[in-house]
C-alpha cells in the first residue's frame, strides 16, 4: 500500500468518525453528552483538516481553480436543477 493510499483511507475514517460526532451532537440530549460529542466533532474536523492539508501539499487531493467561469457553471447547475 503506497503512502497516498494510506492517507486517502485516513481521510475517508475521519470524515466517517466526523459524521457519526455530528449525528451524535445533533441527538444527544443530555448537555453533557451533546458537549463531549461537540468537543469530539471539533477536534475531529481539525484532525481532518491536517490531513487534508497534507494531501494538498503532496498532489494527491488536487482542488480545481475557482475561476468566475466554473463559479457561474456551479451557480448554473443548481438554478436549472441539473
């Protein structure tokens, strides 16, 4: 497994851990637990924004440029609903 793969797979876990962190903040109704599930998504989103980073850095999570024409192309695409 190659060291890009391995970050890829990383991600994926974090954004899963972060959505199961947010469903849980959402749900709790216990202040003290709803709290811990804040905290837990908090540092969970900063985890994943490391490793977004370090994705970025190396190539391997390339980003398009936000070019006027790709916003409008986007702005166009959810006013035609397509």
């Amino acid at each position: 497994m190659n060291d890009q793969l391995i970050m890829t797979n990383i991600l994926s876990l974090v954004k899963g851990a972060s959505d199961m962190y947010m469903h849980g903040a959402i749900e709790a109704a216990c202040p003290k637990i709803n709290a811990a599930f804040k905290q837990a998504l908090a540092a969970n989103l900063a985890l994943q924004h490391e490793v977004f980073d370090a994705m970025k850095q190396k190539g391997w999570y390339p980003i398009p440029e936000e070019t006027p024409e790709n916003i409008n192309k986007v702005v166009q695409e959810f006013a035609t609903g397509c």
